[in-house]
C-alpha cells in the first residue's frame, strides 16, 4: 500500500511504500522507501497519513530501472606514465 510520509531530511510531504516497522523506546519507526526520491528513510509513525486518490495520480519523478546487458570493465591506469 502507497502512503504519504513526512521527510525530515527533505523537509515535504513524499509518496512511500512502507517496508517494515520496529519500536523504539518512545515511538515507532517505520522504514519506507520513498517512491519519488528512490531511497529508504525511517519515519515516525506520527508522520505518516493515508495518500488522496489526487496525490496519488501525479507521475513519480523515480523509476526502478536494471542495467541490462551491461558488463563491468576494469579501469587500468599507469601511474609511470603522465597520461
């Protein structure tokens, strides 16, 4: 489920699927992964609000992409050389 979780570090309001939850001392954290910014942050569960069906039909800026076909290479440098 998509959900709406407020970003200290981003200071707004992001789209997050949340990942998995654990308690704390005071409160609980959540993990989410934030679906605009592509990255995982931990959230308390008092910033987190059921997503509108308006903010959910605005395009996610982030897309889950693989590297298809692509093969690692090895860079070699020469340090005895000045190239």
């Amino acid at each position: 489920q998509i959900c709406v979780v407020f970003s200290e570090e981003l200071k707004c309001w992001c789209r997050a699927v949340i990942k998995s939850i654990m308690y704390c001392t005071d409160d609980y954290q959540t993990e989410c992964f934030l679906l605009d910014y592509a990255k995982y942050i931990f959230v308390k569960s008092k910033n987190i609000r059921v997503a509108l069906e308006a903010f959910m039909q605005i395009p996610y800026r982030a897309k889950k992409c693989r590297l298809y076909r692509t093969k690692p290479v090895t860079l070699r440098i020469d340090f005895y050389e000045d190239t």
